[in-house]
C-alpha cells in the first residue's frame, strides 16, 4: 500500500532537512565541562591493585606537584585471617573489657596491630607507568596525609601504638582514669618526610613538632595557611595537638586539645581565620576557631538541634567552597551529616542543613550506610565529595559479609543539592570508599579504600602464617572463608586499593572540512526529495 504524504508532513519534511542544513553551516558551541560529563578511568589498571601489592589497601592521601601525581597507601591494618586468634587475646586478658576497648582505639588510629610492610608513596606522570619512589618502616603503616608546602612535598604517616603480644601482662590491673598505659605502647609515634622533587632516594624525614612526641599516632589533618604548614594529629592518650612549620623558623606547638579528645581531624581557613574540627571519644564533635596571634582557640561548634548532631563522633571535612564554609561528620549509625554557613565564628549562626544521613533522605541513590564524607575536591568549580559505605543496611554481597558496601562519589555546582556520579565503588568487590581526591592536570582524582576485612592470601604473610597452621586449624579456616564467599572471590578482582581519573566527555568541535560536508549532504537529501516528490 502506497503512503500519501499529506501535505502539512510534506512541508515538516523540506523544514526538518533545511532546518538539518542550516545547523551544520553554524558554528558548533561546545558547552564547558560539567560534572555529569566525567567518565571514569583506572589509572592503576596495568600496576595491578594495590600498585601490585594486596597489602596496599588504601589510597590514604594525595597530591600533585610539577606534572606528576603521588597516592600514599595504608598497607594492611586488620582482616579477618587474623580475627580468631585476636579475639582469643582479647578473651583471655585479664581485663576483656579493657582490652577490647583498646583494640578498638589501636584499630581506629591505624595502628600496626597486624603484620604490615610499611606505607609507601607511588608516582606516575603519564597515568599509567608508575613507580614507588618511598618505603616507610613497617611501624608507619601508610601516609595518612599528604601536601604541597614551599615547593616540597610532605608526607606524614600513622605509627600507633602496637598491640600486645599474646600471653603478656598489659592487662594485668585497671588503669586510672584518662590512663597512659592502657596498651603496651612500643610504638615510636607519627613521622614527617618531605621531598624537593619527589623522586626515589630523596626523602628526609621532618624531625620535631608532632613526631618529638611518640603519642601522636599520625599527621592526621594538614593545611597550608599564610606561608606556614598546619599539622594536627591523633592522640587520645595524651591529647591531639595543633603544630605549625615554616622553612624559616621551623616548629611551634600552637595548641593542645584535653587527653580523651580523640583527634584534630580536619584543618582550613575561611574568611581569613583558622579553624579546626575534633573527633570525640563517644558521640559530639567540636570546632574551634584559633587565633595564632594568641593562641586562643574559641569553641564555634554549630548551635543545631541535637538531634542533628547526634551520633555524629568526629568532624571528617572542612572546606571552602561557593562563599561558604562546610562540615562534614562521620556517623557510624545514621550517616554522615553534612551544614553549611555563611559564618562559622558565630555558633549562633544560620546553619543550613544539607544532610543528616548520608544524603539518604535528601537526594536519589543516598543512603544512611554513607558513615563518611570521607573525601573533597573542587575541580572546575564543581564540588566532589567521596563517601565511606559500611554497607550495614544494604549491602551488595549479604548481611553476614562484613563492610561490603560500595563507596559513592557525588557532585553538586552549589554545595547544596547534590547529584550522583557513581553509587558501586566502581563495581569492584569491598571497594567501600573514596578515601582522598586531589586535582591533577585540571582533572579528578579519586582513590578507593578496599577491604578491610577479607585477605590478599597471596600476599605476604599470609603464605607463612598458613604453613605454621595445624591441619584442624586450616581446616576450620577454610570452612569459614567458604562460607563467606571469600574463596568464591578472585583477589586480583577485590584486593588492593585502585586510582581513577575524572576525564571530559566533552564532545570536540567539528572541522570546517566536516562541518562543510554535513552541509552538502542535508542539501543533496533535501534536493533528492524535493526531486522525488516532484
């Protein structure tokens, strides 16, 4: 059967293919780069993850300097090969209670409560040749900050108190209130190393300020402010302490925070003012802002309701951005919560509230199992934020897996309504955060936080701490990796942390030559129809 075409669709059809011919004679406006245009690569795809090392679990910081691109990694803190035998110390100390308590501080601050090779600083220029140009002592167990200060790049690490070895007497009575001695305490605390170049076989460490004190468990927070480099560490032993550095006059101890405040956990100037945010030994968090001239901190903490701030232990972000000043928590139970305002001296100030759960009830795709705002990045104008995902409530492999969430990133051009760019860790297995971003050759740079939990049993020391098992024991291990589905997993898949980069999917400009053709071939169509309906 024949189509008429009724007049009225005869002259749609000559409008449609003039209309097709006159946009190619234009000029083709390429619209600016926005967030939702990055596409995501692996930079670390042909080094393998963990840089070829499952140890290497996180990219714990970042920086970029004179074209090359650093990551610092945490190489191994806990997983769960090792799990039966600590609980059994646990269990079998004098004072259980006491002892599991301190795990968990020795866990929370990174310390080397299991075998580990040491941190290490990796570098590439190009995005996919690297090379590892610093090996830290196994004591340091990775380099939690990093930053460009005065042409160097500095680098500082976590070196917490190690554990007691098995059948010792660290838990023979009660310590005092507030004690010293709750663990057996042989680490020799946080160290600083610095590099003009960056390259292999020029790292010094930075001796004084927060590593004259063996205390500090790590550089924790670090910022650039009026020519001088701000440190402040963890120490919930004696209490976290705010440095300041310049080349010129070296170390001063600006301020130090009470025994039992766990950590001074981020560090930035607004308006011309310092402030710092607290980690809390329970629930609560403070933010102070600091007066160098007198060295006065004043407590700024927000005025919110309670019920914002509930559960929220410690402050994770601090940042600038869109002419206000952001707050970011960890949140273990609800997610993290996320304020803004315009003037954070005044804890009396509007506070806006961005989220209480992670994004979950705010935004599509959040949910209260983001516990962090775990990292920040603004590239472009546009703000990047990485989220941790414990995977408490959803996660991916099934409830009994633990830490099986997938970390999020997320963008927003005003710092409050907020879009999502990647809700899976990538797709790859334990990848449950973005730990650090940095901006390098104008672009993002994310690196993952993977699996705290499940082993690399490839990697050394797991080889040896296999052979010395009794055959019962390997045995009963086994049964236990198979019903979790650990064996069932690849550990090139899983193991390791990863870098990705944002890059543009912008779509390029046409040629003249191009532009010239797409003309002549909408003007050929358009004569061959009008040819035709003639």
């Amino acid at each position: 059967m024949k189509t008429v075409f009724s007049a009225p669709r005869k002259l749609a059809g000559l409008i449609k293919f003039a209309t097709l011919g006159a946009i190619c004679t234009l000029p083709v406006l390429v619209s600016p780069v926005h967030a939702a245009s990055l596409h995501f690569e692996e930079i670390t795809e042909d080094v393998g993850p963990g840089f070829g090392d499952g140890l290497n679990r996180y990219s714990w910081s970042s920086a970029s300097k004179d074209e090359y691109l650093y990551i610092g990694t945490f190489n191994l803190n806990f997983d769960v090969v090792q799990l039966p035998g600590y609980i059994e110390q646990i269990s079998n100390s004098d004072q259980p209670e006491l002892a599991a308590l301190d795990a968990f501080r020795r866990l929370w601050s990174g310390s080397p409560v299991t075998p580990s090779t040491g941190g290490e600083i990796w570098r590439t220029k190009d995005g996919s040749t690297w090379e590892q140009v610093f090996k830290a002592d196994p004591e340091d167990v990775g380099f939690r900050k990093m930053i460009v200060y005065d042409g160097a790049i500095y680098a500082g690490t976590a070196n917490g108190p190690n554990g007691p070895a098995p059948g010792d007497g660290a838990y023979s009575a009660l310590p005092p209130f507030n004690p010293t001695n709750t663990v057996d305490y042989t680490g020799s605390g946080t160290a600083l190393y610095s590099s003009s170049t960056g390259e292999s076989g020029t790292w010094q460490e930075v001796p004084g300020g927060p590593s004259s004190n063996p205390l500090n468990a790590s550089n924790r927070a670090m910022a650039v402010i009026d020519g001088k480099l701000w440190i402040g560490t963890e120490n919930p032993i004696s209490g976290p302490e705010l440095w300041s550095y310049s080349t010129a006059d070296g170390w001063t101890l600006e301020y130090q925070l009470p025994s039992g405040v766990l950590a001074i956990g981020e560090i930035e100037e607004y308006n011309g003012e310092i402030y710092f945010g607290t980690w809390a030994s329970g629930d609560g968090f403070e933010l102070y802002q600091y007066d160098p001239d007198t060295q006065v901190a004043t407590d700024v903490t927000p005025n919110v309701d309670a019920d914002v701030i509930e559960g929220n232990q410690g402050v994770m972000q601090l940042y600038s951005f869109n002419g206000n000043f952001f707050l970011g928590t960890v949140n273990y139970g609800e997610g993290f919560t996320l304020l803004k305002t315009a003037d954070p001296s005044d804890p009396n100030s509007t506070w806006d509230v961005v989220t209480t759960d992670g994004f979950g009830s705010e935004f599509a795709g959040g949910t209260p199992d983001n516990a962090y705002a775990w990292s920040t990045q603004i590239v472009n104008d546009v703000l990047y934020l990485g989220t941790f995902n414990t995977g408490a409530e959803a996660g991916v492999l099934g409830p009994d897996i633990p830490l099986d969430g997938r970390g999020q990133l997320w963008h927003s051009t005003d710092g409050h309504t907020w879009e999502i760019l990647e809700d899976n860790g990538f797709d790859v297995p334990f990848s449950y955060g973005f730990r650090t971003m940095t901006t390098w050759n104008d672009q993002l740079v994310v690196g993952s936080a993977s699996n705290l939990f499940f082993p690399d049993l490839l990697s050394s020391p797991y080889p040896e701490y296999l052979e010395a098992l009794a055959p019962d024991e390997l045995e009963e291990l086994i049964a236990y990796l198979k019903r979790e589905g650990v064996l069932d997993l690849k550990p090139e898949d899983y193991i390791g942390t990863r870098v990705y980069v944002g890059k543009s999917k912008a779509v390029p400009e046409p040629t003249s030559a191009a532009v010239s053709l797409a003309t002549l071939a909408a003007l050929g169509l358009l004569r061959k129809r009008q040819t035709a309906e003639s």
